[in-house]
C-alpha cells in the first residue's frame, strides 16, 4: 500500500526507470556498432530512476527490473574493454 498520491510525477520512476533499462541493454549489446556511450548514458540513468522509484516505494517491480537492466547494460561495455584491451 502506497502512503503517496496516485497523481505523483514520481509513480513514473518505474516505467522510465524499465524502458531506459531495455533500451540500454539492446544498445549494450551492439556496443562494437554504436559506442559504449549510449548504453553507459542510457543505463545511468535507469539506475538512478530505479533507485528513486525503490526510495519512494512506488513500482517497486518494474524499477527492480530497471536497475538489474541498467546496471547490466553499464558493466557489459565495461568489462568487454576490460576483457579486450581495447
């Protein structure tokens, strides 16, 4: 049960936080066509929309899974240039 009105801007933490989380990760992956960039850019930000949405106890389901997509979409450029040398 939710203490916050309905009405809030912040109930949009979870659907933003899960749309830039998935938007993230398919740019993750073409990371060697686009740049690791748009996915870091795009996977910070759904972490911080996550954790915002977690804070405020609204969504707490789809900012879950905004912050694992996020911060699997953050780490796997990472650790590809870490693993290649690049």
């Amino acid at each position: 049960m939710t203490t916050g009105s309905a009405d809030s801007p912040a109930t949009l933490y979870g659907p933003v936080s899960l749309l830039l989380g998935v938007l993230a990760l398919i740019t993750a992956v073409f990371a060697g066509f686009l740049g690791i960039a748009i996915p870091f850019l795009f996977g910070s930000l759904a972490v911080t929309f996550a954790l915002l949405g977690l804070a405020r106890g609204l969504n707490r389901g789809q900012c879950a899974i905004g912050l694992t997509t996020g911060a699997l979409s953050v780490l796997y450029p990472v650790f590809l240039v870490g693993a290649l040398g690049i």
